[in-house]
C-alpha cells in the first residue's frame, strides 16, 4: 500500500533541514574614539563611541585582563570549591580557584596551573578545557576560560597567601551538591555556576 502523504525529506531519505545552531557573532562597528576615563590598580574603564547602524553610541566598559578557573576533581570525583571574601559583594561567597591573566606572556593553561598552586597548594596531571564565557558582556570585556584538573595532589611547598586569600577555606563537594545549591539561589557565583552545569552535561 502506498501512502500518499508519506512525501518529502523523510520519505525520499534525505536529511531534515532544521535551523543553523545557536552561535555568537563576531561584530566590528567602527570605533571613531576611544579613552581611558579611570585608570584602576587592577583594571582600567574606557568609553568608546561607536558609528552603530550609522548613529553615534557611547558605551563605558571596564577593560578586563581576562582570567582563568579551574574545576580541580579528585579520585573521588568530588570538587574542590574555596570560600573567599569579595568586596563589591560584601559576601564571602564559594567559587572555583581562580586568577586574572595578568603575566605578560603567560598561556591560559600555564595560568590555571598557577592558580590551583598559590590559592589551594595542588598539582594535577591532567588538565582539559571545560568551558569559556563572557562573564558581564554588557559591562566589561572579561572572558574566563575554565579548566577541569584531574590526578590531584598537594605541591610540596604551601603558598603564602595575604589580604582575601588569607583566609581561604577549602573544601570537597560533588557536583550535585554544587548544581543543587545553584538552583536553590544558594550559591550565586557564575564561574563557579556554569563550570559544575557544564561539567554535569559533560558526565
């Protein structure tokens, strides 16, 4: 019997077209002036004026380093998270171990390797790339790229830490405890955020 409706992609055997995926796109508008209107210890805020769809914008930004995180996983598949004061936030919130790509000449990974050591004294011996992201898009230029680490272990010296760092706390959790404090409102740093739900997708 033939079935007069079976008709199109699926009946002749060809691919269903089904819409491009979901990706951002690169954009350069015309930067007619550029400055430096506060020049900071760690970051400096520019204002730009851009010819956007042929009208004048001014835009202010902070002019961010970039930085690295690292997703350090132990044998036990749990995840080390540290809790650290932040100012802005008036919050002693958990996150990843983190640090800005601040030394001139210095590799994202080599980075994330540095930080592991001078804010929780760990090695690893595997170390992939689980995730990169724009942090504040609308107020900042900042792009974070999160490592994931495995074969964890303590490095021989301990690192002497001052000022925030000083009274790091460290700690092991699974993932799930992590995603579950996420979505309870628990837990609100966004590297720390998307690094344990990238990680989930990932498993």
């Amino acid at each position: 019997m033939t079935d007069a409706a079976a008709t199109g992609p699926a009946a002749t055997g060809a691919p269903a077209e089904g819409p491009t995926p979901l990706a951002d796109e690169p954009a350069s508008p015309t930067v007619t002036t550029s400055e430096v209107v506060f020049e900071g210890a760690v970051w400096n805020v520019k204002r730009d004026t851009v010819d956007y769809n042929g009208k004048p914008m001014v835009r202010e930004y902070v002019a961010h380093t970039g930085a690295v995180a690292v997703l350090a996983v132990d044998d036990q598949q749990r995840v080390l998270v540290i809790q650290q004061y932040r100012h802005p936030i008036r919050t002693r919130d958990w996150e990843l171990p983190a640090g800005l790509l601040d030394a001139e000449g210095e590799s994202e990974l080599d980075a994330a390797k540095r930080e592991l050591a001078e804010e929780a004294d760990l090695q690893a011996t595997t170390w992939d790339e689980l995730v990169s992201f724009h942090t504040t898009p609308g107020g900042n230029d900042e792009m974070v790229t999160v490592f994931r680490a495995t074969g964890v272990s303590a490095t021989a010296d301990a690192f002497e830490r001052s000022d925030e760092e000083a009274d790091i706390e460290k700690r092991w959790v699974s993932l799930d405890e992590i995603v579950d404090g996420v979505l309870a409102g628990r837990l609100h740093n966004s590297i720390l955020s998307i690094a344990a739900l990238a990680a989930v997708a990932s498993r």
